[in-house]
C-alpha cells in the first residue's frame, strides 16, 4: 500500500520511546489513514540532513511539516535556517508550518520572508498541541484536503498524446478612451469564448497574457479588467487565481503620474531617512537603489491585479528588473518563465524595454535547482514578455539586450525555445535563420491609431505532443474583422517542429 509521505523538520523531533515526545506525538499520525494510504513519516536529524532530503531530486515528499523555532539546532533570533529550509521546501514541495505556539516572534519571522519572497506559496498551520489534543483526524484531513487543493491546481484533463493548448491575449488597454476600438472592447465573452470552443472544444490549457492589460497602470483600469477575465476564465471552468493564467506587464501597466505623485510626499521609512533621499545622487547608490519607491508605487495597481488573477507573480518587486518562472506543468512538457521589460521609471525615460542579465541567470537557477539539465529531451521552455526580447524585421521597439542575454542566455541548454510577446499591435511571427527559438507577437491591437483594418485577436498555441515531450509547434490566430471572428495563420510562422 503506497503512503503519504511525510518529512518533518523539527528539533524536538528526535528519536525517542519516551511517550510524551513530540517524536511519539508525531508518529500518531501515522495511524490515519486517507484514500486507503497511511503516513509515513521520515524524520530529519538536524539543519544539514533536512537540507539534503529537500535537495535530493529522488525524494518525493508530499508534504513537509517544518518547526518555526530550531533553537536546538543552532539557529539564530532571526531564523536564518528556519527561512532558508522554508524556502527549499517551497520549491519542490507543499508545506506546513509547525509551532509550540504562535507567539509574535515566530509570527514575524513567518511574515518577514512571507513579505520578501511572493513566490512563496501560502503554507499550512499547526499548533504542536494540535498534535497532543487527540485530534489527529482533523489535523490528516486537512493536510490532505490542502495537497488535494495544491496540486489540483496544475491538475489538467490531458492525455498523453494530446496537444497542450494555448491561449495568448495581449494589448487588452482597459481604461483607454477608445477601449471599444481595442480587443478589449471587441471582444465580447460569450462571443469570443464560443469561437474558441468551436476551435478547442475543451478550451486552453493556460492563458498567456503579454502585458498592457491597463492604458494608464491607474486602479480603475483593473477593476474593470478583473471582472473580464473572471467571465472569460469562468467559462474554460478556470478559478481565478490560479497558476494558468500567466502574466507579464507592459509599459501601460507602469503608471507614471502615480509615481509623480509619490515622489512629491514619499512616506519615511524604517531607518527614519525619507524616500526623497533615496533619488538624491549617491555614488554607493546605484540606479536600481534610488529608483526602488518610485518603481514599485508606480506598478503597484497591476501588482494587485495580478496576485488576484495569477498565483505566478514570482519575484517582480524583488530583482533589478522582475521575473517569475513556472515549472508546475513539467510533467506536461512545458516549463515557463516571465520577464518584466517595464519597470524601472528615470527621469530621463518612459519605462526601459530591457531583461535584466541577473534575471536571466536566476531563471536559469531556478530551473538547475529543479534538477532540469537541458530541454532537448523534448520539455519545451516558454517565455513571455511585453516587448520583443529579440529584433527581427518589421518588429516595433524590441528589447535592449546585453551581450549576455544573446551568448549566455539564448545559447544554453535551458534557453526559451517559444517566445510570445506583445506591445506589436498586430500579428506576426518568426523563426530568424539559424536560430532554435520561434518567437510570436499578438493580433491584439489597440486600434487607436492604427489602419481599420488591423485585425485584433487572439493566439491559439497548439504543442503537439509525444507523452510528455513536445514535438511541435503549431500557431494559429482569432482575428476580427467585420462582420466577426474567423481563423487563420500566424504571417509567417505557423509551424516550427523541435529538433
């Protein structure tokens, strides 16, 4: 009979037949029992062999119980190896967090790396004498309730052999005066979500969206552009927020007048220097430091929209520029990262169209540490972002890359192999000659501006499949033109087989 395995970091947790240790405590719950499974519990005996059994790839925990306090271990007031094993764990399992009793010193150090580290997911929690009270029914039922919830997430109806589907929206411009000129205005649900499904029955598998959801990054804008996608994702029977929507801002979701606002009346912060003498020239500041307040005041609207819509909001406020990365759907094939081309607001520029080099290295981090070599085995890595991260002809304003990007990004192992981005206003694709990598713009223009005649739409993504690798790409559109929608090919670039 399989288990459901259990690692419990505790320093009290320690071998014993003493019957009123926690170790004994603990091992009670083994005599649960949930869909015809017991638990089995392994213990781990101090900092560093909880660090292997997090690390090591052959391991397959479905839960880790993690004490809040290892004060027998050597940790410090700060919790330094509490944050580090909680960040481990977060990675590649579902956690649970473990208190004698949740005082305000293990209720700060759970919030500071809360606060710091969004890509966290929001973990469970116990009271050790939830373990001592008899209860051990409940505390099963609601560690299994959670894993059923968690993983439910990435849960998909697909067969093997089955294409995984895409949906890629871009441009959408809610809040603009013309908003009934853009997709966003055009696209009416019922009609839009019936053409999809007259395309794919079951409808997509993930909803990539490209940024510019907003016009002017102010609050309103998402308040509008929540409620269409709660009525857009409803229908594919998608829960809002969930890790298949995916997302990146654009250079409408940085709002510049609030961030003029902010800059005239900065609020003090910790140590009582003022926001303002953050942007006063420092030479052991650099722009990054000085330019933090304005940065994430400015996209703080979409930020909010995005934890409401996406649980994939990554590390955005946390990095020079911001990136996120997904691996939940690897068993499917594909693996995703995000990049944020943006952010950073200067007084001499609109946000930079740029990717950072130091984001680029943490994804590919993020996918080593996840035990993935390479993508040749058939995984196929996509990546979003507003602008284009390559130039190719008749592209508008791609990224400004580094060197870096080109050599040490692109040319690895782990580089994308699908780029989607938006910012084009029309629909285009390319394969560039030589290269390994196809990248797609959207068909979803903001008309404003733009011939009549420019069609708005949608993407449609199909990744043929051989089990669990990827073997083709095929893109397709949704455009709109007068008198409705109608299919047709991606200019340019409809096929792209992986080598």
């Amino acid at each position: 009979m399989s288990n459901w395995n259990v690692l419990v970091i505790d320093d009290d947790g320690k071998r014993s037949k003493d019957p009123d240790s926690r170790y004994q405590k603990y091992k009670k719950l083994s005599s649960q029992q949930y869909d015809s499974r017991g638990f089995q519990l392994t213990f781990a005996r101090d900092t560093d062999h909880a660090r292997i059994q997090l690390k090591q790839q052959s391991n397959s925990y479905d839960i880790v119980l993690l004490d809040v306090r290892l004060t027998k271990w050597g940790d410090d007031d700060q919790g330094t190896n509490f944050k580090e094993l909680l960040r481990l764990a977060s990675e590649r399992y579902i956690v649970a967090l473990v208190s004698a009793w949740w005082d305000e010193t293990s209720m700060n150090l759970v919030r500071d790396i809360l606060l710091h580290n969004p890509d966290i997911e929001q973990p469970l929690f116990f009271t050790f004498k939830d373990f001592e009270t008899g209860g051990l029914a409940a505390i099963g039922t609601q560690i299994i309730t959670f894993i059923r919830r968690q993983r439910s997430l990435y849960s998909l109806e697909i067969q093997p052999e089955s294409p995984f589907r895409i949906l890629h929206l871009s441009d959408l411009h809610f809040g603009s005066e013309g908003t009934e000129k853009t997709l966003a205005g055009i696209a009416k649900i019922d009609d839009l979500t019936n053409k999809i499904k007259a395309e794919w029955p079951q409808g997509p598998h993930i909803i990539a969206v490209t940024g510019d959801i907003g016009n002017t990054g102010h609050p309103d804008d998402y308040k509008i552009a929540f409620e269409w996608f709660k009525n857009l994702t409803e229908r594919f029977g998608i829960h809002l927020p969930s890790p298949r929507i995916l997302l990146v801002p654009g250079n409408h979701d940085v709002s510049i007048p609030l961030a003029g606002a902010q800059q005239l009346s900065l609020k003090p912060i910790k140590d009582g220097s003022t926001g303002n003498r953050l942007l006063e020239t420092k030479k052991h500041d650099d722009k990054n430091t000085k330019l933090n307040p304005l940065t994430a005041y400015a996209s703080q609207p979409f930020y909010e929209f995005a934890a409401k819509v996406s649980s994939t909001t990554g590390a955005w406020n946390c990095s020079p520029a911001g990136f996120w990365t997904e691996l939940g759907f690897v068993e499917y094939g594909v693996v995703f990262s995000g990049f944020n081309t943006s952010k950073r607001i200067g007084t001499d520029s609109w946000p930079l169209r740029q990717i950072d080099d130091e984001d680029t290295s943490q994804v590919i981090n993020s996918f080593e540490e996840k035990g993935l070599s390479g993508f040749d085995n058939g995984i196929l890595h996509i990546s979003l972002s507003h602008h284009s991260p390559v130039a190719y002809p008749k592209v508008r304003e791609p990224v400004d890359t580094s060197d870096i990007f080109m050599s040490n990004f692109l040319q690895t192992a782990l580089a994308p192999r699908l780029f989607l981005h938006g910012h084009q206003h029309r629909r285009w694709g390319v394969i560039l000659e030589g290269s390994r990598y196809m990248v797609i713009g959207a068909p979803a223009p903001c008309a404003i501006g733009q011939p009549l005649n420019t069609p708005r739409g949608v993407n449609m993504l199909s990744l043929e499949r051989e089990g669990a690798c990827v073997k083709k790409i095929m893109a397709s559109s949704l455009v709109y033109l007068e008198p409705g929608w109608a299919p047709g090919p991606v200019p340019n670039c409809h096929e792209f087989i992986l080598s």
